[in-house]
C-alpha cells in the first residue's frame, strides 16, 4: 500500500483529505501530523510515498518542512497544500522541488489525480535508483583499443557538461553503455536516467510515453500520465533509436529541446522539464534527413557532440579482454567454474567476422562456456562457434 503523510495543522481539512484518499482508494494508507515538526520526525522515522504538507503552520511552516525532507528524504515528492492568500508561496514552492501544489478546500479530482501523478513519479525514481546500483557492473566498458581510450576519453570532457550527445554505431557494439557512463560521470547522475527504445514503441503510442498524457487524450487514456521527459526531470533521458521515431514525434522533442517545454497529449499545458538529452541511433541520419524521413534541425540540436561507436571487427584487439569479462561474467551468473580460453581458441576467435558485434561474441562465448571442454579449445570454437 502507498503511505500518504498529510502534513496539517487544521483538523477539519486534516480530517477532509485523509477521508477523500482512503475512501477513493483502498491502497492508500494514510497518516497524520498536526504540525511540521511532528511531520519531520515521522518521515525521519517512517518511509513515505508522499507528503501533503500546509504551507502556513505554527513551529514550523510549510516551506521550512519541504526543505527539510529534500536533504533527509530527496525521493519522496511532497504536495504543497495552499490557502488562497499562499498562492505565489505555492508556485515558488515547486522552483524549491515540490512536487505540485493544491488549494483549500481541496477539489476532489484535482486532489486525486495530483496524488496519482506523484506517486507514479515516485515510483519510476525508485526503479530507476534500483536500476543504477547495478550500472557500475551490467555497464562496464570493456576494452583497451585505441577507439575504445577515445570514447572514454571524450566521455570524460563531456560528462562535466550539460552538452547534448548523439551516440552512432552498428547495432550490439554498446551505445547505451556509452550513455549510461555520460551519465554515471555527470552532475545529474543523483537524478534519474531514463532509456526509451523509440524503436519499440508503436508510432501513435510514442508521443504518450514520451510527454504523457491527459485524461480522455484517446480511448485508453483513462488517467492522467506523466510521461519519459518528466521521469527524467533533473536527469537524462536517453533516446535510443532515434532515427525510428517519427516525424510528428520529432517536430516535439525539437521544441523541448528549445524552450525546455513539453505539453502532455491532449492537453495545451506547458510544463517546464530540466532534462539532458542523449541520443543513439544505427542509422546514417544524414541520409535519412535527405530522404526527409529525419528532420535537420533536430539533428543539429542532438549532435553537439557525436560519438561514434566502433563495430567489433575495427577493434579486435580488444576480443580477449572481452571474452575474459564475459566468461567471468556467465560463470557468476550460471553459478559455475569460470572456463579458460586456449590462446589459439582466442586467436581463432579475432578471425571471425563479427556482425553482430559485442553481442553476437557473448552468445559465442556463453555457447562455447556451456558446450567446450573443461579449457575451451581452437577445435571447441571451430566446432561451436563456426561461423
């Protein structure tokens, strides 16, 4: 059950709010705190998924509460709750890190659907914090080639930025490892960084997962929905396969880019996002803007700074440490022995023409840890790796 703190010194619209959201909804648990002080020492001693907090109390106000849980509870989103004459406190409130704000008496469906939007962001930053405490292992860049020192070379100049990156190369060779370092080695990297594969997404569906939605927006639309850019909103978010999002979906990423703005589908609403864009493609976009099937201007406002990531067979070298890591690596997650590889086997192995890059070399490599001898031999990789 979602745990709700209503931070409020006035019983009877205490009394108001803890009704409307335990009535409206059974997985809402939900406590109370008469004051700001008490409600400070609550959430020091109770996790919470959010807080509606008054603005104007006695011992400790509104204002002195949401500063306070930023430094000791950052996660947790907190709903301002203000009367008419806090109105521009309230607005100020959200440049300090809350969530949103509601005003006295509480309107039941702006209440709810506040409460909604914030615990499904709360939730994404909680995966997404789940996520990056394995980045450090599941995206380690492994190699010490000449392409590979470039790209953590240009990794390390850029992280310290808040420069735009447009990631190129075949598919397999490990572009969102590159975003995820950018990330990792950024200012942002407390915030969240958020990946969508515009590939996979449906075309009438990839305007909603990227800016959300309002209620009624479509049929499905039976809620309102934060959208990937608001997930990210002091992080990043990366693009991944850009060159397969389509054209509509562009012309809007292009404006929240420039004005830091995005509206949510069906709604003319502008809502201000702090967010870093890195991109990925597979795809000769400069090609694709001349078939008209990319647009020029995005393109220039992605590719600040491009990184081009090399196919595995320019970067051969580099095959050993691979299949040292990704032996190590199956064997942990196979709970088994780690297996050598002969030298001949290795060298057997730089011969291969690796179309499918890094990823098609750990599928190799897997194959040979599960069917080759005890040191997986030259005649292990020819017999079950022939390509």
């Amino acid at each position: 059950m979602a745990k709700i703190l209503v931070i409020e010194d006035e019983s009877a619209i205490r009394r108001v709010l803890v009704k409307i959201l335990t009535e409206e909804n059974d997985k809402y648990e939900v406590f109370e705190a008469e004051d700001g002080l008490l409600g400070i020492e609550m959430i020091k001693n109770e996790d919470y998924d959010l807080v509606l907090c008054d603005i104007k109390m006695p011992k400790m106000d509104g204002v002195e509460v949401l500063e306070a849980v930023k430094k000791i509870k950052p996660e947790i989103p907190i709903v301002m709750i203000s009367g008419h004459g806090d109105l521009d406190t309230a607005v100020n409130t959200m440049r300090l890190g809350a969530f949103d704000y509601i005003s006295k008496p509480p309107d039941l469906n702006r209440l709810l659907n506040t409460v909604r939007n914030a615990l499904d962001r709360k939730e994404l930053v909680v995966e997404n914090k789940r996520l990056k405490r394995k980045v450090s292992k599941n995206y380690e860049m492994i190699g010490e080639s000449k392409a590979i020192s470039d790209i953590k070379e240009i990794i390390e100049k850029v992280s310290a930025t808040d420069a735009r990156v447009l990631i190129t190369g075949p598919n397999g060779t490990g572009k969102e490892l590159v975003a995820h370092w950018i990330h990792q080695k950024s200012d942002r990297s407390s915030g969240p960084m958020i990946e969508v594969n515009c590939a996979a997404i449906p075309g009438e569906l990839i305007e909603s997962e990227l800016f959300g939605h309002v209620k009624g927006a479509f049929t499905s639309a039976n809620k309102d929905r934060a959208g990937k850019f608001e997930a990210a909103n002091g992080g990043t978010i990366f693009l991944d396969e850009i060159g397969d999002m389509s054209l509509s979906a562009q012309a809007k990423v292009l404006r929240a880019l420039q004005e830091n703005k995005i509206q949510r589908v069906g709604s003319d609403k502008d809502i201000k996002v702090n967010v870093r864009v890195v991109a990925a493609t597979n795809k000769d976009l400069k090609k694709e803007i001349s078939d008209n099937k990319f647009r020029e201007d995005l393109y220039h406002r992605l590719a600040v700074i491009l990184v081009k990531v090399p196919a595995l067979n320019d970067r051969r070298e580099d095959i050993p440490l691979l299949v040292d890591h990704f032996s190590k690596k199956i064997a942990s997650e196979q709970g088994s022995p780690t297996k050598t590889f002969s030298t001949k086997a290795i060298k057997q192995l730089q011969q291969y023409d690796w179309t499918g890059n890094i990823r098609e070399l750990r599928n190799v490599v897997e194959r040979l840890i599960i069917l080759g001898g005890a040191e997986v031999s030259e005649e292990d990789v020819k017999l079950f790796a022939a390509k």
